[in-house]
C-alpha cells in the first residue's frame, strides 16, 4: 500500500511493533511474551464489564498474528500497514479475521499456553485475499478517462465441483471427529483443575467437512489459479498514485466464503511536454528573439489535442508566464472542472547568423548606443532621483 482507496476520517493504524511495546529487532519469544501479557490483560473474557478492551485485544491479536510469521513481518517491515495489500491471504483486513471471542479455549490458552486460541480458528467461510494491479496510463489518457483492459493471475473457484473440491455427483461428508465444527475440545488435568483448550480439528484441518472423492481438476482444493481478463475504467484526471478498488474482483474465498477486492494503483507516465501538479499544467514554449522584441501571437499546444495562443506583448523578457484558463488536467472528483495552462516563455538567442543578419543587429546595437564588450550604461535617473539630490545637495 510506506500505502486499498485513502480514506479519510477514519483513525490511523498504529505501529504493530508500538501496540505490543517491543523493538524492530525483537525476537520469536519476546514477541510471544508481549502478547501473552497483552492479552492477559485485554482479553474480553476477563474484561466483561470495559467496552475499550475487547477493541486493544483486537489490536493486540493483529500485531501478534503479522509479527509472529516470519513472511508477514517480512512484507510488514517493508510496506508497512500496506502490506495487506501486499501481503495477500492472512494479514488483518484480507482473507479473514479472528474470532476475539473463541472460547475458553483463548483465554486458557493465553495464561497457560495450551493450544487453543491464537493458534486455531474455527472452519467456516473465509474471505479470499486481496489484490493489487500496477496500471500505467499517460497523461493524455489521464485528461480524457479511457478504458484499459487488464489481465490478473488470481485464485477462483473451480468451475468442476463449484468450489466444493468433491468429484462431480459427490459432496463432501460432515467430519466424524469434529461433527462439522471445525474444532476439537481437550480436557487437560492441572493443579488448579481440569481445563478445556480447543484446537483445529486434525482430520478435516478446520473445515468441518472431509472430501472422500476428491474433483480431479481442483484435486480436492475447490480453489484453481486461473488467468482473468478484466476492463478498469481509468477516471478522468486520476494522478499518480491514486488507487481505485473493484469490489468482489479479487481472489475466491475458501469454503463458500466472499471473494476479495483488486485495487487497482496508477501510475501517469511522465509527458515530453507538459509537466503536471494537481490540476495545473505548466509547460516551455520557445520563441525567437524577435517575437519577444516585437511581440506576437503565439500557438500553443494544449493537453486536450486544441490549438491554444497565447499574446506575447512587445519587450517580453524569457522566464514570463501566461495562463491559459480551463487547459489543464480534470479534477477526478468534478471532470468538469479543469486546472489552468502556465505557459513560460524562453527566448531563445540565435546561434548561426549570416553577415546580413549580423550587421543589422550591429545597426541596431549602434542605435540603441550599445557597444559590444561594454557593460550596459547606467539608466537614468528619475524624476523622484532628482528632487532629492535638489533637497539633499548630493548624489545618492
């Protein structure tokens, strides 16, 4: 995402390594240590009665589920709460969540490290992960909205068994074991008595369902990797760096679960001309020597393909700017709001001269009292310059 679409009013996400209290550097069990205290303390089986708890748990529970998987905290450090995006299935806001109320099998588990808990989640529906494309348009396609078609490699459910990773005129069974919950509850016998933990079940892996004739194309996984082609509408006057989500266009979910968001990046390709910031344009025209002496009317080419022009008054220095109203970029909120076009004019100073040439701008020179080689004479003084040196009886 160091950053799905900006949104704003929202609060910011703080720091993983912040909300447990630990360094960048921190190892495996300093991490696991920090949150088993956090929790302990936030849990909302021992918080009944504090509304703010269950939502630090929930804090806490995010930042220990990336920073204790090692490819999470990977993608993590790079990006940073971006890396959902990134990161794909697994990180807070993708394929899923956790379940902050999982039993007495979380809290046991979060002072007597059973094996409950953080480490198993209930079967079930789960939401496939999030995408995310890299779109580059120019500047030309950014003024006038287009669209583009597009190809992304993405998880979907298999077409054969519908997803339900049983062989066509088969279904999947209810688990012996775990009676279709997904999960397993554990006695354990300690000095303070016997406790209950609750952990995946073994024999379906927590999906509540095992598949005795697996479908051949998915083998089993109800799930395929498969080639999509897709057509993004890019909005007029989108800008570099801003993201578009597609909702339900990302990876299938497991289990019957809801698919994904693609968010789509742009990313607007420099122009050899135009030189871009917001909805303003600002681009160098050139003019020769004798336009900017004499003045002249000037074309200029605009972003939307039209000939504009601009006044050049006679004595025109380089550097000056003209604005051409309306011939910037759309604003991507209100298409039909335009920025303007700065025009900034360069003189430009001939390089190869013929005699005829240089003689006339040595008449010139000679008319305007020039001398080449000389520094140009000081300008008179004015009419304010000469009252004072009357009243003062000196120069300056």
């Amino acid at each position: 995402m160091p950053g799905s679409s900006t949104t704003t009013g929202m609060p910011t996400k703080r720091d993983y390594y912040e909300v447990l209290g630990i360094e960048r550097g921190a190892g495996g069990a300093e991490i696991k240590t920090a949150y088993r205290k956090l929790a302990r303390q936030y849990h909302p089986d021992v918080n009944p009665d504090n509304p703010d708890a269950e939502e630090k748990f929930k804090e806490v529970q995010e930042a220990y589920d990336v920073l204790s998987d090692d490819r999470k905290r990977e993608v993590y450090d790079r990006y940073g709460h971006e890396a959902a995006q990134r990161g794909g299935n697994g990180f807070p806001g993708g394929a899923g969540g956790f379940d902050p109320f999982g039993g007495f099998g979380d809290i046991f588990d979060v002072f007597f490290g059973g094996q409950g808990g953080a480490g198993g989640r209930r079967g079930g529906p789960q939401r496939g992960a999030d995408l995310r494309y890299d779109l580059e348009v120019t500047l030309e396609e950014a003024y006038a909205g287009v669209e583009k078609p597009i190809r992304i490699p993405r998880v979907e459910n298999c077409d054969t068994c519908s997803g339900s990773g049983a062989a066509p005129g088969t279904k999947p069974e209810t688990c012996p074991v775990c009676n279709g919950q997904g999960q397993v509850r554990r006695t354990q016998n300690t000095i303070l008595g016997s406790i209950q933990s609750v952990a995946p079940c073994e024999r379906c892996s927590g999906r509540g369902q095992i598949v005795k004739t697996p479908c051949q194309t998915c083998e089993g996984r109800g799930r395929v990797r498969k080639q999509r082609d897709l057509t993004v509408e890019v909005p007029a006057g989108v800008d570099d760096g801003m993201r578009m989500p597609l909702s339900g266009q990302g990876e299938a979910g497991a289990l019957g679960g809801p698919p994904g968001d693609l968010y789509v990046f742009f990313h607007v390709k420099e122009h050899p001309i135009f030189e871009r910031d917001g909805v303003d344009l600002y681009a160098e025209v050139p003019i020769t020597f004798t336009q900017a002496a004499l003045g002249d009317d000037v074309p200029v080419a605009t972003i939307g393909g039209e000939k504009g022009r601009v006044t050049v008054p006679e004595g025109t220095q380089t550097g000056t700017r003209f604005r051409l109203r309306g011939q910037g970029m759309p604003d991507v909120r209100s298409p039909e709001r335009k920025g303007d076009l700065h025009v900034v004019v360069k003189v430009q100073t001939p390089t190869r001269m013929t005699d005829s040439e240089r003689d006339l701008l040595r008449q010139l020179a000679t008319l305007r009292g020039e001398k080449a080689g000389e520094a140009p004479s000081a300008p008179q003084k004015g009419i304010f310059d000469r009252i004072k040196e009357a009243f003062t009886g000196h120069d300056g």
